[in-house]
C-alpha cells in the first residue's frame, strides 16, 4: 500500500521548497540512505581517510578494492572495535536544541587465506588471497529534533486544512487529524481546525533512529610477476532501520495557558538485503607507485517494512462537537501497514594512487564517482513512477575524494588523513550537504602481530522539513577505531 507514510502527503508542497530544502522524506529519501557509504574498515584504513583503491596488503581491500589481497604473503585474522559519539545540533527560527548519541560496535571483522608462492617458486602467476569479511557500511544511529515558539510559524494544521477542503479527508495517516476532532467539517460545507488552536504556537519534534547496514563479502585477489594485481569480490548486504517521530503541537490561550495539546507518533521498521560484485586492478608501473582502479556495481536490495501512527489530543477547555459531544481528549491510530520494495542504489567506480617513500612510508589518494539520481526503485504493491521521477530531479553527481599518509619508524606507524565527500543534491540551496572527513592514527607492526589505533571526526548538514519551514542540522560525529591483527 503506497501512501503511508505521513511526509509523502507533503510531497507537492515539498516541491516548491527544493532549492531550499533539498530533501523530500519518504522513498527518495530511503534511496539515497542506502547508497550512501563512508569510509570504513580497520583503523588503518580509516586513519588514512579511507583511501584504499591503490593500498594492497589491508583487511579493508576485502570489501574495497580485492585486487589489494594479491599482496598478501601470509594469512591474516583481525577485528576492529569502535566507539562513535554522534552530536546533532538542530536550529529552527534561531532557537537550537542539542542532541547526543552514542554507539559502540565490532565495525570490521575479516580473515584473508594466503595462497602466495615462495620466492624461488617458478611461475609468472605469483598465487592469491581469498578473504572474507562482515564490515558496517553505515551507522544510522542518531538522535536529533528542534523547538520553536515563534509566533507565526504555521502549524501543520494549516496544510491539512487546505487538503482536506481540495481533496476531502483521506484515509491513513492523513486522515488522523480529522479522528482526533482537530480539523472538523464546518456549516455550509468544508473544513478548519479545532477553535482550541489560538495564534500562538508552540511546536517540537524528536526522531529517533536506529540500524545500519553491513556487508558480508567474499573475495580474492591474484598476482602476476609482482607488477598486476587483480581481483573479485561478491558482497551481501543487510539493512536494519527503525524510526521514531514524535511531532508535538502545543497552542497558546490569551492567558498564557494551553488550549490545544497533540502528539502525533510514528513508526517505521524496515529490513533489507542486497547483492553486489566488485572488480579491482592493482598495478606497479615501478616499485614506488601503485595505480589502483575499483569497480562496484549497483547493490540489487529487496526491503520489507512495517509503519503504523497514533495521535492524541487534548482540548482545554473541551471541545464542543455537535454530533459527539463534549470532548476534552481524543484519540486515533492507523492499522499496521506492510509493504515492499526492490531499490537498486548506484555503482560506484574509483581510482587510486599509492607512493612509497622506501620504508619510511607512503602517500596514498582516491577519488570515487557516484551518480545518486541512477538509483532505481520498483515495487510490486504500488506505483513507483512518482518517487523515481524525485530521485531523478533531487539527486546528482558526486566525485568523493581522500588523501592518507603514513611515516613508519622501525615497528611504529603513524598516519593522518582527509577526505571530502560532495553533495548528494542536484540543487545547490541554502546550505551545502557535503561531509569532509579528519583522520589520525598510529600502529605497531610485530612479526605476526599489529595492533592499530584510529580516530575520525565527521562534519556535515542536513535540512529537515517541518511545515512551513525549514530546520538545520549540524552534524558532528566522532569515531575512535582499535584493530587487532594476527597473522599465521
């Protein structure tokens, strides 16, 4: 059943305000979540910017570029553990609110199954690495939400109302301001809301989100002569995301007392899996230099999804109906609806460059391309013209890039990184959603052990549409990444 959740009702009004906007909530909105990646994998990797598409040797190259595993000349075994400390700082008519979330978890857990040949060993084949790996792509645990008190801000009431006397009461979440005596039919035909629902206004959201999506992926990269490394990959992908909205209106009485009090809740619980190949190319025109080369296709997902709304009302003093009576409370709640959807996100395609400095270290740098508005949905339960057509119009091009370096000192490593990763967004707007990236780290490399130590600090903004207006949203995310590897 198509038209459930509550956002997509807003969609037409949400067209007028793209250039400022930006975003429109709903199916365009899941496509572009899920085809959006960081820069994840070991702390090394991480504490580099993730530049990997040139860099061999790397539990990373498993789910980045395979060709990498071609460097492998002996089994290795590792894991990563990391902390995050998320901070979103909403701001709406000058007033912020601050929200903090924080998340541990295993990001990267891998093992790659050397196959190399001994140095004296004839053959221009030099053997291979398989290797196979459970990496988190992406994290969608955060918290954020805004208040205003403005006087003349609008109320979502004021939409509703316009609808209702355009279309006629609807079914749904819609529909639910009309159950909870909030917006009520009037003599001589038509629609307004509650006489509760004074001039002045207060209103407040939270949202809660929660999930991620990882990868599990099995690969194996070849060597010939030392000089071209190549590689295959197969990725199967798994997405959880809940969401909560809690969107409150509280109205004001000449008195300063409250007249009119909703709460409208609602509930999405989505889960998902996909499929994906990559191929990569690894070559060293000269013992300094890798050239790296990485393709992704598009991940082919098939989601499931729950969603459901309540909403609850209170009239002070209570409310007069002609038909119902007194009414001094109210409430009204949606059935559960279940749908589905196929999503096929965009391939990605990236280079690379790798230059070492002998043993004291290297410098290494990618550059990635995207094309957000090539993501696709399909559905056999409902019509999925409308939301291709806004991916399209909404979303454009990026080319992501990072540069990471690493000085090495007998078995101590240091490294630093950046990385910039361009708006998703066709239209350039009020604010830019791009996300740049710091990084840092160091590690210990033993005979059969390394130990790795990584931080990253995220930065990016969001708009978020809360009618008539539009909420900003800093962003900031810590991450500090411990990786332990063993090899055998």
């Amino acid at each position: 059943m198509k038209g459930f959740k509550l956002i997509l009702s807003l969609s037409a009004l949400l067209a007028l305000h793209i250039s400022e906007v930006k975003a429109q909530a709903g199916y365009a909105e899941d496509a572009l979540r899920f085809s959006q990646f960081g820069s994840t994998g070991s702390a090394r990797i991480s504490a580099l910017g993730g530049s990997g598409n040139a860099l061999g040797g790397d539990i990373s190259n498993i789910h980045n570029n395979p060709a990498g595993l071609g460097f492998y000349q002996n089994s290795e075994f590792s894991f990563t553990a990391g902390y995050s400390d998320w901070n979103a700082s909403t701001s709406l008519w000058g007033q912020n609110e601050n929200f903090n979330t924080t998340n541990f978890s295993l990001p990267n857990l891998g093992v790659v199954i050397s196959r190399a040949k001994m140095p004296l060993e004839l053959g221009d084949w030099r053997g291979g690495s398989f290797g196979i790996s459970i990496n988190r792509q992406a994290s969608y645990n955060n918290d954020f939400g805004y208040f205003s008190n403005q006087l003349d801000q609008g109320s979502i009431l004021d939409f509703y109302v316009d609808d209702y006397n355009q279309n006629g009461v609807p079914g749904g979440t819609d529909g639910l301001f009309f159950d909870a005596f909030l917006i009520n039919p009037v003599d001589g035909g038509g629609y307004d809301y509650s006489p509760n629902a004074t001039l002045a206004l207060e209103k407040a959201e939270k949202v809660e989100n929660q999930g991620s999506m990882s990868q599990i992926s099995f690969s194996y990269g070849g060597n010939y002569k030392n000089k071209l490394f190549i590689g295959a990959s197969l990725g199967i992908s798994s997405v959880t995301f809940r969401s909560t909205k809690t969107y409150e209106e509280t109205f004001i009485d000449d008195n300063n007392q409250t007249s009119l009090f909703s709460s409208l809740q609602e509930n999405l619980s989505l889960e998902g899996s996909g499929l994906n190949i990559g191929l990569g190319l690894i070559y060293k025109p000269v013992d300094q230099l890798n050239i790296g080369l990485n393709f992704k296709s598009p991940t082919w997902n098939q989601f499931n999804e729950e969603y459901d709304a309540d909403i609850i009302a209170n009239f002070f003093p209570p409310y007069q109906d002609p038909e119902f009576g007194s009414i001094s409370e109210s409430d009204a709640q949606t059935d559960i609806f279940v749908s589905s959807y196929n999503l096929r996100t965009p391939m990605r395609m990236g280079g690379g460059l790798t230059y070492f400095f002998g043993k004291n270290g290297f410098i290494t740098a990618d550059v990635n391309y995207l094309d957000y508005s090539s993501a696709n949905l399909s559905s056999n339960v409902f019509n999925t013209e409308q939301d291709n057509t806004e991916i399209s119009n909404l979303y454009g091009q990026t080319i992501n890039y990072s540069v990471g370096g690493e000085f090495r000192l007998d078995k101590f490593r240091l490294r630093a990184g950046y990385a910039y990763f361009g708006d998703p967004y066709a239209a350039t707007g009020n604010i830019s959603q791009r996300t740049t990236q710091f990084s840092g780290g160091l590690g210990v490399k033993l005979s059969s052990f390394t130990i790795d130590l990584g931080i990253v600090n995220s930065s990016f903004m969001k708009s978020y549409f809360t009618y008539p207006d539009t909420a900003i949203i800093d962003n900031n995310r810590t991450t500090g990444l411990l990786t332990l590897g063993f090899s055998f």
